[in-house]
C-alpha cells in the first residue's frame, strides 16, 4: 500500500503545462505533449478518474521528475 495521494489528469497536465510541455496531439482517451527544448515525451491518459501508483509513477518518469516535485509544481 502507497501513501500517494490520487492523481488526476487534469492534475497531470497541469504539471506537464507549468513544465514547458507542449500539447502536441489529442488522439482517443489520451494526450500527448512534447517539451521542446529536452524533447521529452508525455503520455496522459484521459480515461481515468485518477492514477494508481505504477502509471503515476510512469507519468512522472516522462516527465522527468519525482513525485515530490510533482506535487510542488502542482502548488504553483
């Protein structure tokens, strides 16, 4: 058992957003951005309320940073 709170995916792209990334497509039940000066490549699934702690963590890789961080970018 986790003690990461749920995340939602509008959670989620607020953090990608607030990172630099870049909305690049909206295909079906998921987002993909894109940050343009790393490259780095982010995949948010829409179909979900919230994420369980494996495609939360998965998410945060993506992007790059800690689940710490994400939730310090998530104050901002």
């Amino acid at each position: 058992m986790t003690n990461t709170p749920a995340v939602s995916h509008k959670e989620a792209t607020k953090v990608a957003e607030t990172l630099g990334f870049i909305k690049k497509s909206h295909e079906g039940s998921h987002m993909q951005f894109k940050h343009p000066t790393t490259g780095k490549k982010v995949t948010i699934p829409l179909y979900k309320e919230t994420y369980g702690p494996d495609l939360f963590s998965f998410i945060c890789r993506q992007m790059g940073i800690t689940k710490k961080e994400f939730f310090k970018y998530l104050k901002r």
